[in-house]
C-alpha cells in the first residue's frame, strides 16, 4: 500500500476488522457510490481492497458497485440527477437507479456476458491495464445496448415484461430510465467528441459562447433527438448558472416570445430548465423537513435566480404549459417557504419568554442547540427577505421580520431587568437568556446593536452584584 507505512496499514487492517458486518457493508457501499460519481478520495482504494478482502475471509457477501459498473456506468456521469427516479428529467437519469440498474443487466437482461465482462475487467485492472478496461467496457455497453432494446420491445407489447422490469427496479418510471442509460450509452462517443469541443466551465452563455455551442448542437452531433437531447443536458452541465439554457430556445426563434420558441427544436431546453427548477424546489422542500432548511442559503439563490431567468428573459405574459408549470413551482416553493418562516417567531417567543424564580431550576440555562438553530432560522429568513419578490413570499417575510424585531426589542428589555434583580440560583438561566438575545439581535439589528446590548447585559449583572455586596 504506497503512501503508508507497515504499522499504519496494520491498525487501519485491524479497525476494519473490527467493524460489523453491516457496517462494512454500508462503508462499501458509499466509498463505490463516490467513486462512481467521480469523487477523488484519498486512500479509498486501499480501504475498499482491506474491506473486500475481510468480506472474503468471513464469507459475507455484499452488494456492491464495483470496478466493473463504474467503467460501464462511466459515460452516464454528465447526466445523473440527485433526485427521487419517480420525478421526470428529460436527459437526466436518477443517480439512485445505477445500481438497480446493474443488477437487473446483470441478473436478467444478460447475466452470463455480465458476468464474463466483470471477471475481464478484474484481471486488466488487476494487471495495471487501465486501457485494456476500457476497450472491454466499451464492448460490453454496446452488447448492453442491444440487449436493453430487445427487452423493452418485449416489455412495449407485453404489460406483465413492463411491470416486471418496473418491480425489479423499484419505481415506476422504469423504463423510462432504462431507455435514458441505453440511449446515452448509444451516443456516448458523439457525445464525447462534442464534451471536448464546449468549454469546461461557461460562466455566461451570451455573445461567441452562445453562438458557437448552438452552432455545435445544429451541426451533425446534434442531428439525431437523442443527441440533441442529452447534448442540450451536457451544455447545461457546463453552466454556472443552468438556467441560462434558455437562451438557446431565444436564439433560434429570435425573440422571447414563447409561443415562437415553442415552434423552434429548442423549446426543448426550457421543458430541461424547468424540469431543473422542479428539482431545486423539491431539494429545497426535502431540505426544509428533515431541518437542515436553515443551511441551505446557496439552494435558496439558485432557486431564486433560476425563476428570474425564466420571468424576464421569457415573454410568459399568454398562457402556456410552460407559464402554468412555472407558476405551480413558484407556488410549491411558496408554500415551504411559508410554513418556515412562520414557525421563526414561535421559537424566539420560547427562548425569551420571562420565567418566574420558581420555574428555574438552579444552575440551569438554555438549550445551546435549540439557541443555535433559532440563531440560523432567523438567518434564513434573512435570505429569505432577500429574495421574497420572485418566490411569492414577500408579505410573508415582512410581517415575520417586523413581529421579530417587536418580540427582541421589548424582549430584551425585560431579560435585562430579570437579569438585573436576578438571585444566585437564577442568574445562570437568566443570564443563558440575555446571551441568546444578544445573538438573535445580531441577526435582526446587525452587530453593531448586538455589541451595546452585551454591554448593558454586563452593567446589569455586574450592577446588582455591588447592590449585593454593599
């Protein structure tokens, strides 16, 4: 094992070792899922070696995506989407279904070719023989290919075959996903060949940039639907901001009236934009419920700058599809944001609320957590504020950051004075209480307001101590 010393790999051979078996497994699992994405992980190969090798020693079978599906899977990366496969994605495929996929080639479409194609490629990679690997892969997507064509002739005409596939694959787009991985697999090299020609990082899609990728996408690597498709997903790909797609569909019709680029080829980049806004949103929500909602600043601008790129570089003013698709996003996100930013003051209401001597047990204080979480909530409305006009929530917003600035302004005052008059088994709680204001207010007034009131918390305590003492 280059790069570790004997000693070194002994204890690294020894705790995983004594790992369980499942957690093995889960450690397998998740070192290959970022491998496959492309993920540069120091010593992951060494780890995976010593986990598989532990696995053979004890018998344990795990399922895995290994070496060989990750070469198969490889060309798959541009187009794969962090998202529920039961969501549609023109061009995207889910990247939750790569390993139902592999297990269904290599369980059902063409087990024994699947089989023969993973003990290869275990012995070119065993050998050093990268190239030789993928020239195998290469072999075996286009046997893949085949293979996935004729069982979806079959599943097309028999409901029992396509119900199959749907249950041995776990969602009910099934297919559709099936179709997306041959159909990139079919065009890969064209779709290599035009991955070389467009720059690897498009920080506005305007001017030569513009005209040079749609010259690109009319050229014969665009010529046939699935090379328009997934190559109008690549150029999306390359984009700092995915939303600028659009500008393609408002080159080709030569202007941004909508009903005019919905008769152009291009129109098929807004259905991607908005299928991509669709996604965000639902990330946005998923991220809110499971409470990580007061982190997501990024998320939320994307969001946001994606709707603005839709509402004024696209004449949306009759209505469309697209125009209604738009407005039941808008309208979801609304909906999540709402409910978040509600729910802010209650949490500040709890935090400051004034106790009485006999509510307080001795040495007790705030929650540091729930403090901290009320802290970044008040952040997220914050944002929020900032973006309020494009994502329909700007009544929402300001009434929430005024009843937030009432409740710390009166508040304050109050914990200050219990603070003042506060007796030794209470002074720690009240004090945990004029902290947390201090850092509430830092969020609505700014620092500047923050620093004179930790001020005055310090005359407060410090004042009443000489009371005592004289």
């Amino acid at each position: 094992m280059a790069g570790l010393g004997q000693p070194a790999v002994e204890r690294l051979r020894e705790f995983l070792r004594e790992l369980k078996p499942g957690s093995r497994a889960l450690l397998i699992a998740e070192l290959e899922r970022c491998l496959l994405r492309g993920d540069e992980i120091l010593g992951a190969e060494i780890i995976l070696t010593e986990l598989r090798r532990s696995f053979r020693d004890s018998g344990f079978k795990a399922q895995r995506i290994g070496d060989p599906a990750r070469l198969f899977f490889k060309p798959l990366e541009p187009f794969l989407v962090d998202d529920d496969p039961d969501h549609q994605h023109r061009g995207r495929i889910s990247r939750s279904m790569l390993e139902p996929t592999w297990h269904w080639i290599s369980t059902t479409v063409m087990p024994e070719e699947t089989a023969t194609f993973s003990d290869q490629v275990e012995r070119a990679l065993l050998a050093s023989d990268s190239e030789k690997a993928e020239h195998l892969a290469h072999g075996f997507q286009d046997r893949a290919v085949l293979r996935i064509h004729e069982a979806l002739a079959v599943a097309a005409k028999d409901d029992k075959a396509r119900r199959r596939i749907s249950s041995q694959l776990g969602t009910i787009r099934a297919i559709d996903e099936v179709q997306a991985v041959a159909g990139i697999l079919n065009v890969r090299d064209s779709l290599a060949m035009l991955g070389e020609q467009l720059p690897g990082h498009i920080k506005t899609l305007t001017g030569p940039n513009l005209n040079n990728i749609k010259t690109l996408l009319d050229s014969p690597l665009g010529a046939t639907p699935d090379l328009f498709t997934f190559g109008l997903v690549l150029v999306m790909s390359r984009l700092a901001a995915p939303w600028q797609l659009i500008r393609l569909g408002t080159k080709a019709a030569g202007t941004d009236a909508a009903a005019r680029i919905a008769e152009t080829p291009y129109a098929l980049a807004v259905t991607i934009v908005l299928a991509e806004v669709e996604r965000m949103g639902a990330e946005l929500a998923n991220d809110l419920k499971s409470g990580r909602g007061i982190a997501i600043g990024a998320l939320l601008k994307d969001v946001h700058d994606a709707v603005r790129g839709l509402r004024s570089e696209l004449d949306l003013s009759v209505d469309s599809p697209w125009t209604r698709q738009l407005a039941a996003v808008r309208g979801d996100i609304s909906k999540v944001l709402t409910a978040e930013i509600e729910r802010t003051p209650g949490r500040v209401r709890r935090l400051m609320r004034p106790h009485t001597p006999k509510e307080i047990a001795s040495t007790s204080a705030l929650d540091g957590q729930e403090v901290a979480e009320t802290e970044a909530l008040i952040g997220f409305v914050a944002n929020c504020r900032s973006y309020a006009g494009e994502l329909a929530i700007n009544e929402v917003t300001q009434r929430t950051f005024s009843e937030l600035q009432q409740q710390l302004d009166t508040g304050t005052r109050t914990l200050l004075e219990a603070l003042r008059t506060a007796g030794d088994h209470e002074r720690a709680f009240r004090q945990s209480q004029v902290d947390a204001a201090v850092r509430l207010c830092a969020k609505v007034f700014g620092q500047e307001y923050a620093s004179l009131l930790t001020k005055a918390a310090e005359v407060a305590s410090q004042g009443e101590r000489k009371l005592a003492r004289a």
